[in-house]
C-alpha cells in the first residue's frame, strides 16, 4: 500500500517473515534532493499488537479505516494506519502465527 500526505511517500509491504515500509521524504529543507528512509522488522520480534477497524462518516458515507498497532522487542511501537480496507484479515492472520509460535 502506498499514499501520501503531501510532504511524504509511504509505502508498506507486509511479506510472510517481516513487514517493511519506506518513507520518502519529497525536497528536503534547502536541499533540491529526495530521501528515501526503509525499515524492515521481523514477526518474530513482535511482542504484542492491536488491530482497529475505525468508523469514518465522510458526507454521510461510512467509511473504514484499518489501523495496525506493533510493538517490537528492540523499534518498540509502530502503528498503520490503512487509507484503503485492504485484506489486512491476512495482515492480522500471518502476524497472529508468528507470535503464537
């Protein structure tokens, strides 16, 4: 999945091991150049997570918004929020596997 807010770029892959996201960061403050930041975190470091379905009334439609809370062992908390209902039942599903285990 991939959006922006203006200023930055995310984009979030979820693979069967890990999660990795980017953050582009569009022209930096007095520099005409791109950066672009990767993180890539282990399931198996994952102690705990949440995960939301929010409710969103935009011009009297109901709209839902996933949001993925992690806490890793080391990065400690990282939270996703969806733009889009994606499949994120087997986001959640692969998650739950890796940390029952």
């Amino acid at each position: 999945e991939a959006y922006s807010d203006g200023k930055f770029i995310y984009e979030i892959a979820f693979t069967d091991r890990r999660v990795v996201f980017s953050i582009h960061m569009n022209e930096m403050e007095q520099k005409n150049s791109i950066k672009r930041r990767y993180t890539s975190l282990m399931y198996k470091d994952i102690k705990a997570f949440t995960f939301d379905n929010v409710l969103h009334r935009v011009y009297m439609n109901d709209e839902l918004f996933p949001e993925l809370t992690l806490w890793f062992t080391d990065a400690g908390k990282v939270e996703f929020e969806f733009q889009y209902p994606e499949d994120i039942n087997s986001i959640v599903k692969i998650i739950s596997n890796y940390i029952v285990k």
